[in-house]
C-alpha cells in the first residue's frame, strides 16, 4: 500500500529527464550569449583604448595632425 501511493506520487523519469535538460539548454545558452556579450564589449573598449593611446602618442611627438572637417562644409560635390 505505501509503495503504491510512494510510486503516485513521484514524477516520472522520463518527462523529468525531458524538462531537466530543457532548462539546461536554456541556462547554458543564456550563460553562452552574456559571455560573447562581454567578449564583445572588451574588444570594444580595448580598440578604443589603443586608438586612444596612439593618439596621445602622436600628440606627445608633435606628430598629430587634428582633422579640420568645416573645409568640406557648403561645397558642393562636383558630379
């Protein structure tokens, strides 16, 4: 009689196995797509930073030329 209402009562193997590696796939893809998210964001910031620093560099030498856009302002393009 206890084994009968014991064995009820438990959840099957199978559709347990089913939602537990469901919900693996999940976490692991979810854990997967932050990692590459953060990958993405320090490469980001670290091109920056080396764009940054050659800049400095550049400036420290007297050797940067600053962009000066405002001579493209009002031309037109000649077609």
């Amino acid at each position: 009689m206890r084994t009968e209402r014991r064995l009820k009562n438990t959840v099957p193997f199978k559709k347990f196995l089913a939602w537990y590696l469901k919900w693996l796939g999940i976490v692991s893809g979810c854990i997967v797509a932050i990692l590459t998210i953060d990958l993405m964001v320090l490469l980001y910031v670290g091109e920056a930073n080396n764009q940054h620093t050659k800049k400095v560099n550049l400036m420290r030498e007297d050797k940067y030329i600053e962009p000066d856009f405002q001579d493209t302002w009002k031309t037109k393009k000649s077609r």
